[in-house]
C-alpha cells in the first residue's frame, strides 16, 4: 500500500526496490497491491520490480474501491467495475494474468452470486489464477464458498482482514469461517494502526513524527485507547524481555496463531530499515509465558453464542461418553 509517493506519505520507486529487493533475497515471493493504493501507482512499481523473474512472484491485487468518487461505475464489486478494473490494473502490472485477485470490500448492493460468477468468468478467461476476498462479513464469505461448489465456480481461497494484538473481535466469526473452509488469512495492520510499533504505551506522550500523529484528533484518540496502550505496554515488556523491537513482537504473535487459522502477516513496510525488522520477526520465538501475557492485556469476550454453554442441554447427561476427535 505504500509503494508510490504521494503528496503527504508513501515510500518512491527507488526505495521500494530496496525493499523488495531485501524481501526477495530473504525469500520473500508474495506482494499485495490494490489498484486503489496511490492512484494507481503502487501497481506500476509491483509490475516494474517483478518484471524479471515474473514466474517466482506471486502478485495480489484488488477491486472495489471507487477510483472515480462521482461516477458509480468506478466502484463496487459489480460486474462492470470488476471488468474495468482487472483490464486496467493488468495494463498498470503490464502482465498477462494476475495471481491473487480480491474483492477489497463488501458491497452491499451487488448480490454475491454476481460477484462469485464473474470472478469465475476472469479466471476461465486466464486472468486470474485465484481469487479472494476482503473485509467483509463471515456469513456473506461462507455463502460465497457454498454457492461456488455447489455451481462448480471458482471459490475464494483467501480472506484479507485486520488482524493484530488490538484488533481480536475477527477471532469470533471471521478466523473460524476462514479454518472451516481452508482459506489462507493474510493479515492487515499487523501493528494496529501503528499504536504497537514501540513509540506509544501508557504514562508515554503521544510520540511525534508517527503515523497516529498524522491521524485527525478522534481518531488518534480511539486508537491511542487506554486499553490500546496497556497492550502496548505488554508487546514492549516482552520486547525487552527478548532483546527485538515492539513490532517484532506484534508480529511473532500473529505468527503464533496458526491453530486458528493459516495467518499469514501483511507487513507494510516504507524503510528498508522497517523491512529487514519485519522480516527478522521470523526468527522471534515466543514462550507459553509470552502468549499468556499478550493474551491477558488483549483478549476480547467472545460474545453470543460463543460463551453461550449449551453443551449440556443438548446432550444431558450423556455428553461425558461422546468420543470427541474434532
């Protein structure tokens, strides 16, 4: 999202291939773009950088977004704006075909069936080799994967949601749909909007020269959160504890959540610097001890009807003698 310079942020072309470039020497073979990030601009430079070795480089892209704010065509999940915007983000990629491509949003108005069958049409058309979707409810997600099997249509393979120590409320619905139906969940705003990235935490003056410092007031405010800043205070405990940076830890722990489902972190990197930080996550172990205190300051209720105990009305007395092996 930060590749391409704009008026206020985002990291130019000549750094973005340094960060790429210290990705792909780790490793690294998985970029995610949309045709939103920077006008457009973000897929130009993912195109130019991968140009050389395009078959090593799985390449994502979205739609949905409005790029055009007074024409309703230039928006949404339709038919039409999918069309238009996966011929405009292959001429910006300059490729032939797109690996992973998302419905960045739910679109309240475009029936499901619709967005499902004419992802299944680009994929039979050559353009997409599999398809995903964004931010959108776990019901509307679930409906989605049944229509395509019982159709013989495409199926989502991947769910992109928010995902971080301060951000747990997908745990109830989201993560489980996403296990159930083996879907990959790469994660956004692994820093929960920047409050964990080591510069915020309780007793602490808001750090300048942030990304929260650059938020409006109310929101700057809702994401510096009392609550916020206590796990803040927790992810540096354990930073220090093991010798790395806040955003390592953050990272560790969403890597440690792989029995919920096959997280896969999203890191957003606009420094060199950033990215060889975000990458030495990989090589952060975590103890038992080191979960249950980031669980401790950052759990949320589970709501109804996840703490609803219904087990033994459903089975009386006979739940005790029920082999489990789910």
């Amino acid at each position: 999202m930060l590749f391409g310079r704009t008026e206020s942020w985002g990291t130019p072309r000549e750094d973005a291939a340094r960060i790429v470039g210290a990705y792909a020497a780790a490793g690294g073979n998985f970029l995610d773009t949309a045709n939103f990030y920077a006008a457009g601009e973000s897929e130009r430079i993912v195109g130019e950088l991968v140009a050389r070795e395009r078959e090593r480089w799985v390449v994502a892209s979205k739609y949905t977004l409005s790029t055009r704010l007074d024409d309703p065509n230039a928006g949404g999940s339709h038919r039409k704006n999918l069309v238009q915007s996966l011929e405009a983000s292959l001429r910006r990629l300059d490729m032939e075909y797109i690996d992973v491509y998302w419905v960045h949003v739910h679109d309240v108005f475009t029936p499901i069936e619709e967005v499902v069958r004419a992802l299944d049409d680009q994929v039979r058309a050559g353009k997409i080799l599999y398809v995903g979707i964004s931010d959108t409810p776990a019901w509307i997600v679930s409906q989605a994967i049944t229509l395509a099997e019982l159709r013989g249509w495409t199926p989502f393979a991947g769910l992109q949601i928010p995902y971080s120590l301060v951000e747990r409320t997908v745990e109830r619905e989201l993560l489980p749909a996403a296990k159930a139906f083996d879907l990959a969940v790469t994660t956004w705003s692994a820093l929960g909007g920047g409050v964990l990235g080591g510069a915020h935490g309780s007793g602490r003056a808001a750090a300048a020269g942030t990304r929260v410092a650059s938020l409006p007031a109310e929101e700057a405010a809702q994401t510096l959160s009392e609550r916020n800043l206590l796990i803040a205070d927790a992810v540096s405990d354990v930073a220090a504890a093991h010798g790395v940076h806040s955003s390592q830890i953050a990272i560790a722990w969403l890597l440690a959540q792989r029995e919920r489902a096959a997280v896969i972190p999203i890191v957003g990197a606009r420094t060199l610097e950033q990215t060889r930080r975000n990458i030495a996550s990989l090589d952060v172990v975590l103890t038992e001890e080191d979960l249950a205190l980031l669980d401790r300051a950052s759990r949320v209720d589970p709501g109804f009807p996840h703490d609803f105990e219904a087990i033994g009305l459903a089975h009386g007395d006979t739940f005790s003698l029920v082999d489990d092996d789910r």
